[in-house]
C-alpha cells in the first residue's frame, strides 16, 4: 500500500501487510497520540482498523481509575 491508499477499514493489519514490527510502533504512536496504554495483545485482539477504533473510542470514553480517583480528591 502506498501512504495514498484508501485504508480497508475492515481488513485485517496482516493482511494488509503490516508486521509485527510496525503493529508495535503504530501501538507506541497511538499511545503517544492519545495519551492512553494499550496493551501489545490489543492489535491482536483486534485486528482491523474498525474493531481497533471501536475498541480505542471505547476506552478514551470511559474515565480510567486514574481520572476517576482525581474527580474524588
């Protein structure tokens, strides 16, 4: 694929032609981008761009126990 390319939101990473390797670094950027820890099994679990932003949008709307117990003090 070339950075051009539509991305085929329902195509799993391996198939698309990603690596281990890269599913590591785009994980590392995410984690940066978003300020949020995702586990390494994550994009594994979920395989395709849509079950991985479903699961991200998930997370990044649930208060983690770190926010909740800063909402508490």
């Amino acid at each position: 694929m070339d950075s051009g390319d539509e991305l085929p939101l329902d195509q799993g990473f391996f198939d698309l032609g990603l690596t281990s390797l890269r599913l590591s670094e785009i994980r590392a950027r995410l984690e940066a981008e978003l300020d949020l820890d995702i586990d390494a099994t994550v994009l594994f679990s979920r395989p395709t761009v849509d079950q991985l932003v479903s699961h991200l949008a998930d997370r990044l709307s649930t208060p983690s126990a770190d926010q909740k117990a800063s909402h508490v003090r």
